[in-house]
C-alpha cells in the first residue's frame, strides 16, 4: 500500500501520524515539515518571551528522535510545493533536491500564518509571534546585551542563531507598541511589561478580546492599564513608520504618530492552503472545506488543524477556529479514519482562555448578540459579579460570569468568564452545556461540585444561569 503522506509536522500532522502508526503499524508514514521545528507549543510562546518557559525546547512536545521511534518517517526542511490529486503525487523540495513521493492518502496540515496588513512590516525589530523563531529574537532584543548568550534560549540548534544572537547584542527598547488586542496581543503586552518597556497596545474596535464580549474587555484594560499599558482602542494603525535607520520608529494612527522601538503585531492569521490544488475546496474564510471526517472535495485527501475548516456547534454552520485542541484532535481522528476507523473530528464552539496579567478570561460558543441573531436565535444576556469561593474562605475574588441564551428555545448559547481566581477553566461547565444542546434550566440544575476551597455553595456558573432563566421565564 502507498505510504500515509502528511503535510505539516506539528499539531494535526503528527497526532495523525501518530495515531496511524499505532493503529495500523504496517502503513508507511511520511511527514514533510517545511521548517525545522515540530510539535511545538505555540500558545507557550508569550511565556517564553516572558521568560516564565526557560527555554525554548520546553515548548516541543515530541522531539525528532522520539518521532523517529514512533515509526513515522519525518523529513524536516522538506517543503511541498504542489499536488497532484490525479496521480496522487506531492512535489517536494528538500536538502536532497526536488523529487516527486507518491501517496495513498494524503493530510494537509499546512497550519497558518500571521500577517501585517499595513506598511512597514519589512522594518527592523518589526515582529510577529508565529513560530519559535520569532519568540527567541523577541526575547533577545528584551535582554540586556551585557553577557548575552544566544545558547542560554535552549534552542536545541533549530534557530538562526546569528541573526537572535544580532538582536541579543542590541540595547533593549524602551518603549514597544503592540499592534492588536486579541489572545497574542493581550498577552505579549505581560511579557513586555515584565522587562520594564513602556507599551502602548493599539486595537482597532473599541476593546481588546472582542470575542469574549464587553464584560471582558472591560475588566481586562482596567487591569491592563493599572499595570502600566496605555490602550488605544478605537485605533486603527495605518503604516509602522521607518527611524531613517531602516528600523520602526514610530506607529502611525489618524490621530497622529506614536513613537516606538520596537513593534510586535498581532491582528491576525491566515490559513496556508497551500499548495492544495484548485479541485480542493475552500471555504469563505480561505480554509480548506472538510466533511465530518476531515476530507475534502479531494478523493483521499484530508485536512486538519489551523488551516481547515470545522463543523460549528451552536450555528450549524462552518467556521475557521485555529486553537490547538481543535488541530489536536482532528488530526488523530484523521489517523484513525485512514486507518480504517472512521472517526469524527468533532465540532468546535470556538471555546478559548486567555490570560491578562492577573486576570483569566475564558469564552465558548455564541458571546455576541449580533452573531446570534445572524445565526437565527433571539439572544438574552445577563452579566452576573459573584464570588469564586466561599465568602469567609480565603484567596476569593470577585468573578463575572455573561451568559447567552435563545429566547425561543432557551437553549444556552454561549458565555464568558473573567476573574482572578480559577475563572477561565470555569467556562469548561459553559462549553460542555453548550455542545450539549442544554437549556439555561438545565443548567441551573447542575449538580456541581462545592466546598469552601473551590466553590460557594451556588457556583459562579449556576448563579449566573439561575439568573438568566428567571429573566427568561419572566
């Protein structure tokens, strides 16, 4: 049998090589990795900037040795350059030149990639934060020049250690703007201001972490600006302007020029769905169209992670949700469905956590109300402030709980949490009764858990249900 080729060697692509591997211990597995790191944890990159993750090898997961040992033929610095779906061939480019592999089945896991959608990205000390290699030049620049050591990032030889080592023997900035208030956005903003550097972050609507509602974002650039950050919301960022140096010297807004050092964007990704053919599908939002099996319009040809699509849960719909869990999880059900067990990728409620200093935050399904009533519901919301433990109990904190639910059918939609206390693995309660199909009733009448340590007696969840399903039955 032709061997399992895979595209891609971080999350989707090695779950599924993996999972094949061990189910089908036969089959030949082949991963092509473009770069040079695999299985990493991108979500841990602002705490390695940061410097709460040591080093960089801590992020990866499994090593190329211990990828090796699992059966699966991995090929780094291996770059796919087109497919051909008739005779079901990649085209490769390699350190051993260009040569064409053939393929049984086949898994786009391309994943994506950030983008500057304005002037001056090409500036030095211009960044973005996707890839391990960007996080080591980022922490370079915040060290102090004096006794730098590039070897001290512990980055197991699969950096460019020249080009960090030129950022590591530079002077610090002082002063950094941080272009976006999404997830990297809000937390590079921590990471800077634990070297001291004056931050100005720049959002575009009016408030950070839109995806997580107005309760969020209201607590979050409260805290943000008590711990030193000025917050531009409402800001558009036209250009990043040049210091006559060819590095970035400043931020140009309609309001005027912010001066800066340094400049770390964040608005965004886009799917590589490349080198996928034209005969495989995309959807609107560029992604790579799947089944509920991650395959394609494409005969035995799969996709799966950052750069295809999902199956929403709440609005039936498609949607685009690049988070590590979802890349995760489609993959090893794509390896158990080549296999020969075919097995759902699952749905997404597009559920996520983010940390904002001493803030947690979490969000699951639908927290804005427009996006409800264009997904056909009519959405009632209600807010609630409660206690994230036992009043007399030390260490509690105040916890803001937003849940939405639909009128007609008082099915819980979605929600949102905030605090300083275990508040964003709260919303774990919300996601499952979300996926789940429960009304706001029913989730009242969880039977959660309590004691003074964890919980009050009505848990911050139920408090807000509770609340919410009197408006409703109202």
């Amino acid at each position: 049998m032709k061997p399992f080729v895979v595209i891609g060697g971080d999350a989707a692509g090695l779950s599924a090589a993996s999972k094949l591997r061990r189910d089908d211990p036969d089959r030949d597995v082949i991963v092509f990795e473009k770069g040079r790191w695999v299985s990493y944890a991108h979500c841990g990159t602002p705490y390695f900037v940061k410097g709460d993750v040591d080093h960089l090898v801590d992020l990866q997961s499994l090593s190329p040795e211990e990828i090796d040992g699992r059966g699966v033929d991995l090929r780094r610095e291996h770059e796919v350059i087109d497919v051909t779906t008739d005779d079901k061939t990649v085209t490769v480019e390699g350190s051993d030149g260009r040569f064409v592999q053939e393929y049984g089945d086949l898994l786009v896991a391309t994943g994506a990639r950030a983008f500057v959608p304005f002037d001056g990205a090409e500036l030095d000390r211009v960044f973005t934060l996707h890839g391990l290699g960007s996080a080591a030049r980022v922490r370079a620049l915040l060290e102090e020049p004096e006794g730098f050591d590039v070897g001290s990032l512990g980055g197991g030889g699969y950096i460019d250690e020249e080009e960090v080592a030129r950022y590591g023997n530079a002077e610090p900035p002082e002063t950094v703007a941080v272009v976006g208030g999404g997830y990297v956005g809000v937390e590079m903003c921590e990471a800077f201001r634990a070297y001291d550097v004056d931050v100005d972050l720049f959002q575009r609507s009016g408030e950070v972490l839109p995806d997580f509602g107005d309760a969020v974002a209201q607590r979050v650039e409260g805290v943000m600006r008590e711990n030193g950050v000025t917050v531009h919301t409402d800001t558009e960022v036209e250009a990043l302007v040049d210091d006559g140096e060819g590095g970035v010297g400043g931020v140009e807004t309609p309001e005027g020029t912010v001066g800066t050092d340094a400049a770390l964007v964040g608005v965004g990704i886009r799917p590589n769905s490349e080198p996928v053919p034209d005969e495989v599908e995309t959807g609107e939002s560029g992604a790579i169209a799947v089944d509920r099996y991650g395959r394609t319009s494409a005969e035995d040809v799969y996709a799966a992670g950052d750069c295809a699509e999902a199956h929403h849960v709440v609005t039936g719909g498609t949607t685009w949700v690049p988070l590590g869990l979802t890349a995760n999880r489609a993959g090893r059900a794509v390896g158990a469905t080549v296999a020969g067990e075919p097995t759902p990728t699952g749905g997404v409620a597009g559920t996520a956590t983010v940390k904002a200093f001493e803030l947690e935050c979490g969000r699951t399904g639908l927290v804005d109300e427009e996006e409800a009533r264009a997904a056909g519901y009519e959405p009632v919301v209600e807010t609630v402030d409660t206690r994230s433990r036992a009043g007399y109990y030390p260490g509690g904190s105040e916890i803001t709980v937003r849940l939405v639910a639909d009128r007609g059918t008082e099915r819980l939609l979605g929600g949102a949490t905030v605090g300083e206390d275990r508040s964003a693995i709260r919303i774990d309660t919300v996601a499952t009764a979300v996926e789940a199909g429960m009304s706001v009733e029913e989730v009242e009448r969880l039977d959660l858990g309590y004691a003074p340590p964890f919980s009050p007696v009505w848990d911050p969840v139920l408090v807000a249900a509770k609340v919410l399903n009197g408006r409703l039955q109202g």
